[in-house]
C-alpha cells in the first residue's frame, strides 16, 4: 500500500496558537485580524488590495459582482463572457446568476488551460469579459492571451484558486486580470479552514467588494471613498446605510489569524510541492500511456493530471482502480467537460466549435494530489507502478 491521500492538513502548532489567541479575546467575527491577513496577501502577490472571504466561490461571486456596479462600462445582464469548458462549478455559477451569457471555448489538451488558438478565434465585438482560470497549478499563457486583447475593451479575470503562487515570467498568477480569486480551503496551498480572496489594484472596485461583502452597507468603507464618496460624519446614520446589493460572506477572525501563518509558509509550501512535481515528471515522461500537464511559467503543482491513451488498450477505469487498490486516491480534472452537467440548462450559453479536448478530459482524465511535504518516495512508487501496466 502506498497510502497516498488527495491532501493533508498544512497545519502546525502556530496555526493552533493563532486560533487560541483569538478565541482568549472573545471577538470572532471579522476584525483586526482578517484586516492584517489582507495586508500581508496583497504585499506578498504584489497587488494594491486583497478582501478576504468565506470562500473561493464567494470569491467569484464577488468578483463577477463588483463588475456590475461600476460607475463606468458596467456589465450589464446579457454580456458575453469567455470561458474555459474545463473549471469548477462555482467559477460558472455566478456568471449564470448574474444573467451573463457564457461562451464556452475548448482547453489545450496538454496545459489544461485555455486553447489560446481557440480563444483567438472566439473573441468577437460581442465580448464584454474573458474569465480565464489557471488550472491545477498552471499560469495560463498571459503573454499571448494579452495580446490578443491589448486593443480591445475587455474585461479579464482571473480564477486563480488552484494555483496560488503559481508564476509567469516573474509575475504571480491571480495579478494578471482586473481581478484575481483564491481559495483557502483545506486541500489547498494554503488553508484557513474555508476561504478565499481577491485581489486587485482598482481602488473604486476593492471599495465595492468591501461593501458587498457585507450586506451591501457602507459601514467597512473608508471615510473618503469610490461608492459614496465622502461618509456621513455621523456613525450613527452610516451603521445601517445600504447602498449595494450585496451578501455576508465574511471570514470570521480565526481564519485570518490562520491566514496570516499560513501565508508565512506558503513559500516553501510550493517549493515543496515543485520538486514533487520534478520526481513525477522524471518518472512518468517520455512513455505514451498517459498525457501529463505541461507546465506554462511556474506551476504551483496543485495536483498531478493524466489522460490515459485509449490507443494502448488501457482505460481511465483500469488504471484508477489500480491506483485506488494501492491506497492512492483519485479525483476527476475538476469537473470535466462543464457542458455536460445537467445543470446547464439553467444557462444562456453557446459553445465555440467542438470541445474536442475537454471531452477527451472528461472521458480519459483524472488527477492525484500533491502535498506540502517531501513525497518523492511515494511518488516513485506511484511511477512504478503505472509503468508496470
């Protein structure tokens, strides 16, 4: 047995001592805390702002929320966005609840990412934004894709919430678009229990994510702002003014006490996670059973993706199974081809071309973990046996 989970808790007695010092102050809900954990986020991937949240989901909700509300060239429902066919669900969600119109465009069967060749050929007048998602790790190839729209009045996002500390020519994923997402959750690169965050360098769109965040009101804005402009010096009439529609999807105090721990290791963290990911790709390249990930920039090695070749005799199915019976567990790419879920009927949406590639994924793909610790043996095992089918 080779005993290799999907993930590990990346927490030590710090984080415990963190949780412990803010549960001595009685005070949990969002506060000084969180506050500090988004000053440090953002200093550390280089951005102006970062706003943390309770989630990576809530992270795109917000994301795609702020877009709506600003002052100049708002989205408006019925806008086109661009999307990746292959994602998680909650990187679509909100581009439905919002009333957008998604066009689905197929990925590169090798980076797992958008086809920039496709996308090429998918953008049109038509298209407000472009949602790109960095997927298992991998930077998309920001240099191309920026080109492509360096004349044009779109919108690009990022969702970065599997590749936090992933790099493209020196520069962190998830700073690339107008606004960039993370998730914190536990099999993450960093966990706060749940969590998520945004960054972005736009001052009127950090001020609307921080009203939205939290009902909607003006209270966590500051004095002098891009929502309302100047605050009403009374404290009184401003503790319940409303003036977005907006959620709660704070984070509580323990997770940006977590947060700021974390964060200190995230670093070694992903160089950890990189020199598994040179065991696995010596073990397992230059053999025709299975396409690995190719790496775009720096990849932060979320995960480890094969599609099995159907040419060689061997299904997806066989090869999990034989993993599974050792003890490794296995999970689909994300989910798939997103078209095929059922729950695509709620959505106005149209897919460019075929989506040759993520149905290949969808069919012949899976993905194993990768941790935050030195896991060459197991992974050398892991090489052995997939060789050996």
């Amino acid at each position: 047995m080779i005993n290799y989970p999907l993930a590990t808790s990346s927490w030590g007695d710090e984080e415990i001592d963190a949780i412990q010092k803010v549960i001595s102050t009685g005070m949990f809900s969002m506060g000084k805390h969180v506050s500090q954990f988004e000053k440090e986020f953002a200093q550390h991937f280089g951005s102006k702002y970062s706003v943390m949240v309770n989630s990576g989901s809530s992270a795109n909700l917000l994301a795609v929320a702020a877009l709506f509300f600003k002052q100049e060239n708002p989205l408006k429902a019925g806008d086109e966005v661009i999307v990746p066919s292959v994602s998680w669900s909650t990187t679509y969600h909100p581009l439905q609840q919002y009333g957008l119109k998604l066009k689905f465009v197929d990925v590169d069967i090798e980076t797992l990412n958008i086809s920039v060749d496709a996308l090429k050929e998918a953008i049109t007048d038509k298209t407000r934004a472009i949602f790109l998602v960095n997927l298992l790790g991998n930077p998309n190839e920001f240099e191309r894709i920026n080109e492509l729209i360096k004349d044009r009045d779109i919108y690009l996002l990022e969702d970065n919430c599997e590749s936090m500390g992933a790099e493209f020519h020196g520069q962190k994923t998830g700073t690339f678009g107008l606004l960039g997402t993370y998730s914190t959750f536990f099999s993450h690169h960093i966990s706060t229990m749940e969590g998520g965050m945004i960054t972005t360098d736009d001052e009127e769109l950090f001020h609307i994510l921080l009203s939205i965040r939290a009902h909607g009101w003006t209270r966590n804005l500051p004095e002098v702002n891009r929502v309302t402009g100047q605050k009403d010096t009374n404290a009184f009439l401003e503790s319940f003014k409303f003036v977005l529609p907006g959620y709660n999807v704070r984070p509580i105090e323990m997770s940006g006490a977590v947060g700021t721990v974390q964060l200190s290791k995230l670093n070694d963290f992903v160089q950890k996670r990189r020199s598994n990911a040179e065991v696995f790709i010596e073990e397992l390249q230059n053999q025709n059973k299975f396409i690995l990930q190719k790496e775009i920039g720096l990849s932060s090695w979320f995960g480890f993706s094969f599609i099995v070749n159907p040419e060689i005799g061997i299904s997806r199915e066989f090869v999990m199974n034989k993993l599974q019976s050792s003890g490794v567990e296995v999970r689909p790419i994300v989910a798939g081809d997103f078209t095929k879920n059922p729950v695509i009927k709620y959505f106005d949406y149209e897919i460019h071309g075929v989506l040759i590639n993520s149905q290949r994924i969808d069919r012949d793909g899976f993905f194993i973990g990768n941790h935050h610790i030195d896991l060459q043996s197991e992974i050398r095992k892991i090489g052995s046996l997939l060789k050996s089918i």
